[in-house]
C-alpha cells in the first residue's frame, strides 16, 4: 500500500491496526497502557524485521525465534 499507492506509512498503519482492532472491538491495534500490544518491526524497505507478540520475540533480524 505504502510502495504502490505512495500512500504516507502513518495513513496506511491506521488500515492495518487501530481501524480493524475498533472494528472487531479488540485491545489491540494502538500502543497504550492496558492494550495487547503487538508489534511487527520493518525495514526502510518494508521487509519484517522483527515480530513481538504475547509480550515474546517471535521474530529477530528475520530469524523465526518461535512458532
């Protein structure tokens, strides 16, 4: 979305996070105090980095830490 319709990283996060969180009623898709907060990390080229979720590190520097 970001590479293809130069749509600006902060517009194009709100799709994937805070809007479908509130719209399945999740505590999820934001950073705040209270919330589940899992996060995917990327490159400048938009490659997955690193994944947390659960509070673990799934993911580091594209290694699979955990399934």
């Amino acid at each position: 979305m970001v590479k293809e319709l130069e749509i600006p990283m902060d517009e194009a996060l709100s799709y994937v996070t805070s809007n479908v969180a509130d719209a399945l009623e999740l505590k999820k898709g934001r950073i705040a105090v209270g919330l589940d907060a899992d996060m995917l990390l990327m490159t400048r080229d938009m490659n997955l980095q690193t994944m947390i979720a659960r509070g673990k590190i799934m993911m580091e520097n594209g290694k699979v830490l955990e399934l």
